[in-house]
C-alpha cells in the first residue's frame, strides 16, 4: 500500500451515537413470535374479531394486528395494542395485559417516546414476574436495557442483558442469544474495539444462519457494515449494507429498511460522494415519513443538513437543520442538540453571517457546558477562533486559543489522574500487607524460642517463605515502577506532541490564511488541527495503536507541518503489502518525533524540495519502519546532529525511553537507529532512521 499527501477523509458532523442503532436491532426480541404483516392476515384476524365471543381470542388477534403493524406503521399498532390492553383489564386477564403493554412500549418506541415506551416495559416485567412467565421476563428485560442504554447506563443494560441470555439459553433460544451476541458486539464497538466487535457480530451470524433465520439475519449484517466503514474499508461495508438491506427487505421490515439507506449514506460520505449520500437519505426519510418514526426521521434530515452542507448547498442545509432542531429540543437529547446547532453555526460562517454564526456557537457552547462534555466544548473551541478571527478581535480569538489548551490538558489530565490514584493505591496496599507479614513473623519466632528443635525448623521454613516473598514482593515492585515508567513517559510524549510552539505556529499560519481571505483553505487547516489533537489526546493514554491511526496521526502532523514550515517538503508512505494496516498495532505516536527532526534539522539549510519516506516492512517478530529524509544530514550539518548531547531531542529521548520499556515488557528487542544516508562517493544525501518494533496483531 502506497500513501502520498493526504490521506485523511472528511469526518461526519451530525453522527449519533452507536445507541440509537443498537435498539433498532434489540426491539423485535421480546419472547413473542412476531406474525406476518401481510394485508391479508390483518384482514382476516379483523374478522376473527368481529365474529368471534371469546374475548381471549379477541384480546389474541388485537395484539396480532398490533405486532403485525409495529415497524410499518406504529400508530396503527399502538391503536390496537391500547384495545388489546383495555379489554385485558375488563376481564382482568392478565396473560393479556403483560403483551398489550409490551406492544404498546414497542409502539411508543418506534415513535421515538423512550420515557412512556420503559413504563409500558416496567409493567410488562412485573406481570410475567407474577405469572412464572420466563421468556416474556426476559423480553422485558431486553427492552428496558434498551431504554437504559438512552440513560448512558451502560453496566445497568449489561447486567439485564446476562439474565435475559441465561433465560434464552435454558429455552435454547438460539436466534434470542444471537441477538445478545449483537447487542454487546455493538458495546465493544462504541469502545473502537473493532475486532472484538467483529468477532461477536460474527457469532451472531453464524447462529442466524444455522437458524435459517431470514428475518434478523439482517442485523448483524448491518453491524459488520458498520465495521468495516468505521475502518476505512468501504467496499466491503458497502456489500454487507446491500446485504442487510436485501434481508430487510425480503421480511418487509420498513424501519430496518430505512436505516439502512442511512446507514449506506455514511459510507458514501465517508468517501465524499455527497450527491449519493444525499440520494439515499432522501429514500430513508420517504421510509421514515410513511411509517411516523420521527426520531431517524429527524435523525436523516440533520444528517441531509451536513452533505448539503460539504456539497457547499448551504441553503439546502438550512433548510434541514432548521427542520430536525425543534425535535431535538422536545425530545430533550441535549447532546444531539448541542451538535445541530454548531452544525447550523457553520453554515452562517461558510456564508460569512460572522455574527449570526456567533449567535450559534455561543448556544451551542453553553449545552456543552452543561453536558460537561469537555471534548466537544475543545472542539467548538476552534470555530469560535475562527469566527473572531473574522471579526477581527484578536483577544476573543486569543481567549479561545487559551481555552483550547486548557481544555487539551485537563481532558489529557483526567484519562492519567485514574491511572496514578489506582497505582497509589496499589501501594498502600502493599505496605500494609508488608507489616502484617512483619508482625506475622516475629510472633512465630517468639512461639519457636521455647523450643530449639522447633525453632531450628521454624526458621528453616521461616527463610524459605521470606525467600519467595522477598522475590514475589520484588517481582510486583518492579512491575509497578514499569507501570508508573510508562505513564509517566506516557505523559511527556504526549506534550511533546502538543507542544505550545507546535500549536501557535499551526494557528498563527490559520490567521494568516484568514487574512489572506483563504477562508476555505484555513478551514481545512482548522480541521486537521482539531483532527490531530484529539487523535493524539485519545491515543496517547492507550499502550498500542493500529497502524492505520497512527499513520493518519503523521499525516495530519505533516500537513500543518506543510502550512507553517518556510521551505516546501514532500512526504510519503509505503506500506508492505503483506501487512494489514487495520489489524497492526504499533505504540502510539512512536512516528511523529522522527518526521519532526527531519523537518526542523534536515530541510533548514537545504537549497531544494524536502522529502521524507517512510517505509514499513516486517521480519517474523519485528516490524521494521525506516524514515528516510534527503535533508543536509549529520555530516554536513554538525550543529544540528541528533546525537550531540546538547542538541539531544527531547521526542527522541523520550521515545528512546519507550522503546527500552516496550523491549522490557514484552521481552522482545525495541530499538532505532539514526545513520547518514552517503552516495558512491562517500557524501551525505541525507539521513535515515531505523525503528524496530514488535510486530503484533490483532487477536
């Protein structure tokens, strides 16, 4: 694989959260077999009703006709599940009660009303708790999980989920536990824990498929999809959306239907093909008006408000946005909100409405404030800068800037403070077993002194068990001080990375695109840098990355390094074909420090283009990545070798410090090497660095 200039794709602004997806796939599991929603049966359950005197049996078929309507058309359903529930307490039947309340909670669901649809599933728990009844128990379970996962109570749906999967499997459930195999695939993906994701996707599909179960089977499907889009790999994505869309399809699924076509929106987004992305949310919002389902309604016309709004059509987008906002403010999905609202201030700032776009960023700030949402306020941080820039009031824009790194740091500080209170913790632990064991072995000599041939023997064994805890003991002292190495190295790399220097050239360079009036480009610029430090600040607590993150990280560093360095450079990366780049981890931000030096000591005093290579390869237990620049190189250049003591990077030595603890962790060689790239002649043309690391894969 061969990567040169850019190679990063423009991200989704309106992208809600894995949640919302995850409950359209765990709906339909509620211990009840669904029945055909054919016209047909519909009309003949009609007649049922109208002829027959048994009101179970009208209770039965209400209910029937209710689940028949429940994706196509919810109000319909919730019309007949309310009679169903009504005639059920007439006669106090309560068999009758416990479904009447669980179609109308399904109903309420697919109306987007999550509050009224958890009583209806509350109910519904405590009635098939009395009646002994297992499996609609552990529907109900299911759905109030669901609701839960609304709520951000992620442990709370977990714990419902365990016992809904334990009931299914006593009723050998096998399409009930695929469906559990769904639901924490989707949990693992929100964590960008693709592989694991992956993998209980697939279990879910494998058990669809023995099951020949045609109706869910779209499901995981649509899961995978997501998968595969979310790592770049967009052709596959697209085979399984079609996929999930056929099966959906074929099961007169609408709603599912209709998510799809969303969903296959943001793959083509993803790729930048608007006009299609624009193409399919139309057909998904036809599909989402004809059955009432206002929340992927309102969900699909924010997201029409975006490719609108890429394509340049701000109009357009104006139009969506203005129509999606009221819903979100009724429904009271704050985040969501927050996102639509600076979503519609960009529109005011591409159409250069400064004041107007203030107006927007300001209310959208102060949801964020209230949300506590940290990472969105650093974000918006950035569109606030470039609006008073605009204005010309260098002091707002300057208290941004500040509130920017502010923002970096506290956000860097909260994802390290656990980590060092854990292992202080730790440590207080071990003192104190320490002392008990001391005090523990001086009573047991006192006891053996009355005694010489006990007290011979109690010393024996005395220094044997010393013996294995002094070494157990040392052994979990080193491997805290490591952990503590770690992150303490851990936090230098990632300042180095976010030095202030680094990131005041990259907005002094922004302003001046903006005075220039290249509003458009200081707009992709402000992008990067908004990419590039929240990349880094997501990644630098982690131990290893995926390859693929890490080039995207270096990418992004390079362009700004473009923008703000004041001679031209070219880049590029080749990637060996036999190593997958989205199943390779690497340390993060290993890379950058290396490609930096080039920049800042090889191209200084160069009279022509710059160019830096950087090269992968692999041995079986190694992977290999060389950084080549054709920069003045350490002999020529003397001053600025970067083995001399007093010019010794700081980045180089950090990483030096990583690699010697990554050597010592994983007991496998991690090292670089810096030489000079000669001619024939024996001239220096340049530099290069060797980096060995382990080579390591995805499980």
């Amino acid at each position: 694989m061969k990567v040169s200039g850019r190679s990063i794709k423009s991200r989704l602004e309106i992208k809600p959260s894995f949640k919302y997806f995850l409950l359209l796939s765990l709906s339909f599991f509620v211990g009840i077999n669904a029945v055909c929603g054919s016209q047909q049966k519909i009309d003949s359950l009609i007649k049922v009703i109208k002829t027959t005197k048994v009101d179970t049996v009208k209770i039965k078929s209400l209910y029937y006709i209710s689940d028949a309507y429940c994706d196509s058309a919810p109000r319909k359903s919730f019309k007949y599940a309310q009679q169903s529930l009504e005639l059920s307490k007439l006669i106090d039947y309560k068999q009758g009660m416990s479904f009447s309340f669980n179609a109308i909670g399904r109903a309420y669901y697919n109306l987007g009303n999550f509050d009224s649809a958890r009583i209806c599933f509350e109910k519904r728990k405590e009635l098939t708790s009395s009646l002994g009844d297992s499996l609609g128990l552990a529907g109900a379970y299911d759905n109030i999980g669901i609701i839960y996962i609304h709520s951000g109570e992620y442990d709370k749906a977990l714990e419902l989920r365990k016992k809904a999967i334990d009931i299914y499997k006593d009723h050998n459930k096998k399409s009930l536990v695929a469906s559990g195999y769904t639901w924490i695939g989707s949990i693992y993906k929100s964590q960008s824990k693709f592989p694991e994701a992956l993998e209980y996707y697939l279990e879910a599909l494998k058990i669809y498929e023995d099951e020949k179960d045609s109706v869910t089977i779209g499901f995981p499907l649509l899961d995978i999809s997501s998968i595969y889009r979310q790592t770049n790999q967009y052709e596959l994505a697209k085979q399984y959306s079609h996929k999930a869309t056929k099966a959906f399809q074929k099961a007169n699924n609408k709603l599912a239907e209709g998510v799809c076509l969303y969903r296959l929106s943001l793959i083509y987004h993803s790729e930048e093909n608007y006009k299609k992305a624009i193409e399919l949310l139309l057909e998904a919002k036809s599909i989402f008006e004809k059955i009432n389902n206002n929340y992927f309604l309102n969900l699909t016309k924010a997201q029409l408000g975006s490719s609108y709004r890429y394509m340049g059509d701000f109009e357009n987008a104006m139009i969506f946005f203005k129509e999606a906002t009221p819903y979100f403010e009724q429904a009271g999905d704050k985040n969501l909100l927050a996102s639509l609202i600076q979503n519609t201030g960009t529109v005011y700032l591409a159409r250069k409405e400064y004041m107007k776009a203030l107006e927007f960023m300001k209310r959208s700030d102060e949801l964020y404030k209230e949300l506590e949402n940290v990472i969105s306020m650093k974000a918006i941080s950035v569109n606030f800068i470039n609006i008073y820039a605009h204005l010309n009031m260098p002091d707002s824009a300057m208290k941004y800037t500040e509130r920017y790194m502010e923002l970096s740091d506290s956000i860097y500080n909260k994802q390290n403070s656990e980590a060092i209170a854990e292992m202080q913790t730790k440590y207080e632990t071990e003192k104190k077993e320490k002392e008990i064991l001391t005090l523990s072995i001086e009573n047991e000599k006192e006891k053996r002194k009355r005694n010489l041939y006990a007290l011979s023997f109690g010393i024996f064994v005395l220094f044997v068990i010393l013996l294995f805890l002094y070494l157990n003991n040392k052994k979990k002292k080193n491997d805290a001080i490591l952990k503590l190495q770690i992150s303490e190295n851990d936090m230098k790399a990632l300042r180095s990375q976010l030095n202030p220097h680094f990131m005041f050239n990259c907005l002094h360079s922004i302003q001046s695109l903006v005075n220039k009036n290249q509003t458009e480009i200081a707009n992709k610029y402000i992008e990067d840098f908004a990419s590039l430090t929240r990349l880094i600040l997501e990644n630098s607590p982690k131990s290893e990355i995926l390859l693929s993150q890490e080039i995207d990280i270096l990418t992004l560093f390079m362009e700004l390094e473009k923008l703000s360095f004041q001679k031209p450079f070219e880049y590029s990366v080749d990637i060996n074909s036999e190593i997958n780049p989205n199943i390779t981890y690497i340390p993060p931000l290993i890379l950058q420090p290396f490609a930096e030096n080039s920049i800042k000591h090889g191209f200084q005093n160069l009279n022509i283009t710059g160019e830096i290579k950087i090269i992968v390869d692999k041995t079986p237990t190694n992977l290999i990545v060389n950084i080549e620049d054709n920069g003045t190189g350490r002999k020529l250049n003397p001053e600025q070798s970067l083995l001399k003591p007093e010019k010794n990077s700081m980045g180089l030595n950090i990483i030096r410090e990583r690699l010697e603890l990554i050597s010592k962790t994983k007991d496998i060689k991690s090292s670089f090497l810096i030489e000079d790239i000669v001619d024939t002649t024996g001239k220096p043309i340049g530099t290069r660095v060797k980096i060995i690391l382990p080579f390591e894969l995805a499980e």
